[in-house]
C-alpha cells in the first residue's frame, strides 16, 4: 500500500493531469492533502508538503450537520496557529463560502458554486480584499472535484491551482500543486470550500463529506 507521506514513498513520475495543468517554469508548491485528521475521533485535512512535513491541517470534533445551519471550518498551521476560517454565508441563494484571514472577521474570498456547469466550470472565486494579488475578475473553478481532477484558472486559462490524483492512494488522499501567486493556503481555502460544496466529491451520497462533520453554530 503506497504511504501518504511524500517524503517516504515511492518515487512517483508527475501524472499527465498535474504536469500539464500548472505551466512549467512557474514557483510553485506541491502538497499532498488527506482528507482525514491526526486526531482521535475527529475528522477534517491533513496537509504535508514536497518534504513530506506537516504544513497545514483542518479538525472538527462535530459529527452532525444541517445544511440549512452555519458551517464554520478553521485551516490551521502545523502548529495549530489559524490561519483561515472558512465560513458559509448565510441568507445567500446560492452555495457560497467565504474565506477570512485568520480568525478574525476580514474577508479575503468568496467561494461560490455554480447552479449550472458552463464550458466545464463548477465554481467562481472572487477576491474580497485589495491586499490580494490576483486579478478582480477572480478565478473559474473548472473539471470535475469527485475525479480528483480540477483546476483554478484565471480568465486567460492560465492555472493557479490544480488537484490531482495520486497513484494507489484512494480518493482521500491526492495532489495539490498551487503556484506562488494564489499561495498554498489560499489554494487550501479554496479546496475546502469545493469539497464541502461538493460533499467530498461524492454526488450520490453526502455521508464522506466534511459537511457532515463540521462545527455548526
């Protein structure tokens, strides 16, 4: 069984999806993101990076959730610092997370899905906060999040973000390569609210998603 740690696994070649998706000669980094938690009885991420180290995880104690209730999810480093809350707005008509700086109240994104797929997007992030460097037309969210294969592209198709699978690993443990613009964290934000949009990428049952397990308020 291949290890989830990057850093004591196999030697893996770059699957076609990952290497053509984010444009060669960019800065960029590569996680490797499992959707479980380190702790006992709790759920969420679990992130290392290229070195195979602990670079940011996600734990919710919560085992209950309803969609018609406030979902408030807390990225962390790996020393436990927040360093996005990741919340979902309320009173809105469509399916929209907006992510915050830290723990506070500052609003950097907005997360919000598509009723209607068009030309392969599933979702649209838009900045919030001018200290961002990315463009005001935000990102398209495009491909498909339950095969593992999507990507953040700009409005010229140019990836920022991409997630792809990684080889005998499962579903619950996959690739993500962010370039140094949007930034890993920002990328991370940006997956967790995909996958509780999405319910975990599974569009037939909602029991693996962190929707189901998330604090509610």
């Amino acid at each position: 069984m291949a290890k989830v740690h990057p850093n004591v696994a196999v030697q893996e070649q770059p699957s076609p999806s990952s290497s053509t998706i984010i444009a060669s000669g960019e800065e960029e980094e590569v996680l490797t993101v499992w959707r479980k938690s380190l702790l006992f009885n709790c759920h969420g991420f679990t992130v290392f990076d290229s070195k195979g180290n602990l670079a940011f995880r996600l734990d919710s104690y919560s085992s209950t959730w309803s969609r018609s209730r406030h979902a408030e999810l807390l990225l962390m480093d790996a020393a436990g610092n927040p360093l996005l809350t990741i919340r979902r707005k309320r009173l809105s008509l469509s399916d929209q997370w907006i992510i915050y700086h830290g723990d506070s109240s500052t609003p950097l994104l907005s997360v919000r899905r598509r009723r209607r797929a068009s030309k392969g997007a599933i979702a649209h992030v838009t900045p919030m906060s001018s200290s961002l460097a990315m463009p005001e037309e935000g990102y398209v969210v495009e491909g498909s999040y339950g095969r593992r294969s999507c990507a953040v592209r700009d409005a010229r198709g140019e990836a920022v973000a991409a997630v792809s699978r990684k080889d005998s690993v499962g579903d619950d443990v996959f690739r993500l390569v962010v370039r140094s613009q949007l930034g890993a964290a920002l990328g991370m934000g940006i997956l967790i609210a995909i996958d509780v949009m999405f319910r975990g990428g599974n569009s037939t049952t909602s029991a693996s998603s962190l929707l189901r397990r998330t604090c509610s308020a």
